[in-house]
C-alpha cells in the first residue's frame, strides 16, 4: 500500500483518508483495517476520520502506538518511517565472498 501511496500521490508528511481509501482498494485489501491504515499514514484526526470512521485523535493515538510497538521499536512514527521500511532490501550487486554462485550454485545464499 505504501508504495502505491507513493506512487499516486508523492512522499507526503500524512495522506488524506480519500487517498488512503483509494490505495486500499488498488491494492484489494479489507477495509475492515482502515483504522490501522489511517493511524499508518497519518497523524491528527480529520473531519472525514471523524465523521467517516468515528477516529478521534485520542484513538488514532492509541493506534499509533499498538503499531509503533509493532514496528518500530515503541519509538514514534512518521510517514517517511514507513516508506523507508516498505523499501526492499536486496542484494545491491558487489563480489561475493564465494564462488559458489560463479559455478551455478547459488542457493547457499
């Protein structure tokens, strides 16, 4: 969700809840978990948090912390926090210490 986030609507400080609504159907996930996601990429409360999902800041709060716990050590969360854990972290290139791979063995690694 983070990267189609990113991808529609640019690296932001907090996404608006009809943006986050949107990934959540481009990507085909419940919104049973829109809470979560709206306390994920975003940090105050909204007419629509309100008024939609019933999100006030003491909740969103709350939820910021479950999540914080969760993923980040109990330390607080922004929305760059959570597009740098959304990166993949792969293999970069650079020699390998083996030549394993050099002679079609690669599953080792």
């Amino acid at each position: 969700m983070t990267l189609v986030l990113a991808k529609g609507y640019g690296a932001q400080d907090q996404f608006t809840v009809p943006q986050i609504e949107a990934a959540i159907k481009k990507c085909r996930l419940n919104m049973q978990y829109i809470p979560y996601a709206i306390a994920l990429y975003r940090h105050e409360e909204s007419n629509r948090t309100l008024r939609l999902y019933r999100l006030d800041q003491r909740f969103i709060d709350i939820l910021r912390r479950e999540i914080s716990e969760w993923f980040f050590d109990g330390y607080d969360f922004r929305t760059k926090d959570v597009f740098r854990m959304a990166k993949p972290r792969a293999w970069r290139g650079g020699h390998m210490r083996s030549s394993a791979n050099r002679l079609g063995i690669g599953a080792i690694y």
